[in-house]
C-alpha cells in the first residue's frame, strides 16, 4: 500500500484538503501575477495557508497554464485572475511539428517544481504532506488549443490532437519525475474530463496516457490523485482503470455513492460544490459540513476537499467555518 494511502485509511481523525491560496493571496494584499510568477512570494502565501488552516496536507497554488506556457503558449495575466492563455498555439498538423519539447524548469515550472523541496525546508514538523500540482494531458492540449477550435480538432481532425497529445507526452512524464526529485509526497494531476467525450475519446485521449504516467512515476512514496470533477458515476469506473493511489471527484456525485466505485484502500477526495463554499453563508458552512463528515463517519478512506480550485474572490470565513467543523467532528471521535 502506498504511504500516502495507509495514512489516510490509518488516520483516526477525518483529514482534508483545502486549495486556498488564491483566496488567501489576495487577503495578504499579492497579486497573483505576483504569487504565480515569484516563488518566495508564493511560499508566504503558502506558509500564510498553512497557519491559518493547518491540516495533512499542503497543495500549491493551483495554475492551469503552467504546461502549456512552457510549450509557448501566450498568457493573459491579470493581477486578481488566475493566469490564462492570451491566443491559441495549435490549430494544425504543422502547429504540432513545429512544437519543440520543453524540460522540467522550463519557464515558470521552476516555481512549481521548487515548492514542495522549500515548504519541507521551512515548514516546522511534524511537517504535512505537500502535493505537487500539475494539468493532465487533455487539459493541456485544451489550453493550447483554444477554446475557439477545441470542438473542430476533437471531432473532425482527432489526428491533429493524437500528435499533440504525443509530443506532450514527450514532457510529462519528466515532469511528473521532478516533482518527486524535489521532495513532494505525491502530485495531483487536474484531468476534468466533460461529458461530451464518449467512452473511447476518454480512453484515447486521456485515460491511456495517464495509466502511462502513473505507471512509470507512481510508487510506495509518491502517490498520484486524479482530479476530475466533471465525471460522473458512469465515468467513475472507468477512472478507476487508471490506477492512481486517489480519486478527487466533483459534486456532480455523492461521496457515499462514488466510494461504493472505488477498492478500499483508494483515496476518494472531494467532493464541496464549489459554488456553494462562495455562495453560502458561514454558519451553513459548518453545518452542511458536519452532516456529511456524520453520514461519512464509518468511511475511512475520504479525504474532505472542494470540488476544484478555489476561485480568488471565495470568503474565508466560509473556509475556517469548514475547518472548524472539520476540527469539531474530529474532537469528538
């Protein structure tokens, strides 16, 4: 069993991951093109998430571009919106062949990759687990791609996005290799898979390169987590074939159902609508919480988690309300 696994299922206490540092970032007053460029100014808004929430685990902040710009896609930075592309990269065969194949710190990877080895420098013990954060292939041949033209390749040209999905094949997996280079105890790989997608584009286009990744990189100390929070329980089965050490799944299922999909000693993570932790007030925060940690309470192997990335603007005083409850719960077992 990998290490990350047996500490959850081992835990007495109900354990939880809370992707805060947008929100918190901007409380300290840093742009995120500040935190998402500079890494000692993210590794204070890091340590600032830490102090204030505590907890197992500890996840950098969450950037959907970080891949595809060291690939050469263009970015629109803004000072209080996460990063995003500015023009699409890949519209044709050619596009593709022209790619040149980044390596690990390329561009803003160096920030990503240098987390994890300095908050286990700078953390005190007993230290949490700190997760490397990365885009699964799709994502990042979506973000390449553009919105614009998505469709259009996916449906017409899916040649085009097998060559792309190839070379981007060609970096990932260093990639993945680095993070365990530089100390993370494992890494979330953010892969949400929408419901157009049939069965077989999921498998052709995703599921086949991630079973790639998790068998080359995955082992007894560094665990990955798949994060899709647009499946379905249709989907989850599927997932499964993957062989990741975690599951993080979106609100679109129940906890108490998808566990039902997953072995036992399989991290199932998730799964907090995101609209309702921005949108809800505090006091029913902490009571919805405690509802589900009760109903829960005979599954060991959950980890409780928003749905996705917690968007910059999400009131904090909704997240201590969870933490809160999170502490409460764990009081009283």
């Amino acid at each position: 069993m990998l290490h990350l696994t047996e500490t959850v299922l081992k835990s007495k206490q109900r354990l939880f991951i809370l992707p805060a540092g947008y929100p918190v970032g901007l409380e300290m007053d840093k742009a995120i093109s500040e935190f998402a460029t500079d890494t000692n100014t993210q590794i204070q808004v890091l340590e600032e998430v830490y102090k204030r929430f505590g907890g197992a685990f500890l996840l950098p902040i969450w950037d959907r571009m970080i891949e595809a710009e060291a690939f050469g896609t263009p970015l629109q930075v803004e000072a209080e919106m996460p990063i995003g592309a500015s023009a699409a990269m890949i519209g044709s065969q050619q596009d593709v062949e022209a790619m040149i194949i980044p390596r690990p710190g390329h561009k803003r990877t160096t920030v990503t990759l240098a987390i994890p080895r300095l908050l286990k420098e700078r953390l005190p013990d007993p230290k949490p687990f700190v997760l490397g954060i990365m885009n699964g292939p799709l994502a990042v041949a979506r973000q390449m791609i553009g919105e614009e033209r998505w469709e259009e390749i996916l449906n017409q040209k899916p040649e085009v996005l097998d060559a792309l999905l190839d070379k981007i094949m060609r970096f990932l997996p260093d990639y993945l290799h680095a993070f365990h280079f530089n100390d993370a105890d494992g890494v979330v790989v953010s892969e949400p898979l929408e419901d157009a997608l049939t069965a077989d584009q999921r498998e052709r286009f995703s599921l086949r390169h991630i079973q790639r990744l998790i068998r080359e990189v995955q082992n007894q100390h560094f665990g990955v987590i798949l994060h899709n929070p647009l499946a379905d329980e249709a989907q989850l089965t599927q997932l499964h074939t993957s062989g990741a050490a975690g599951y993080w799944i979106g609100s679109r299922v129940s906890l108490a159902s998808a566990v039902k999909q997953f072995t036992e000693d399989t991290m199932v993570v998730g799964n907090l609508a995101v609209d309702w932790l921005t949108g809800a007030p505090a006091d029913a925060v902490y009571e919805e919480t405690q509802n589900l940690l009760t109903a829960m309470r005979d599954v060991p192997n959950i980890v409780l988690a928003p749905e996705d990335d917690l968007p910059p603007h999400t009131p904090l005083a909704n997240l201590d309300a969870l933490v809160r409850a999170v502490n409460q719960f764990n009081a009283s077992l």
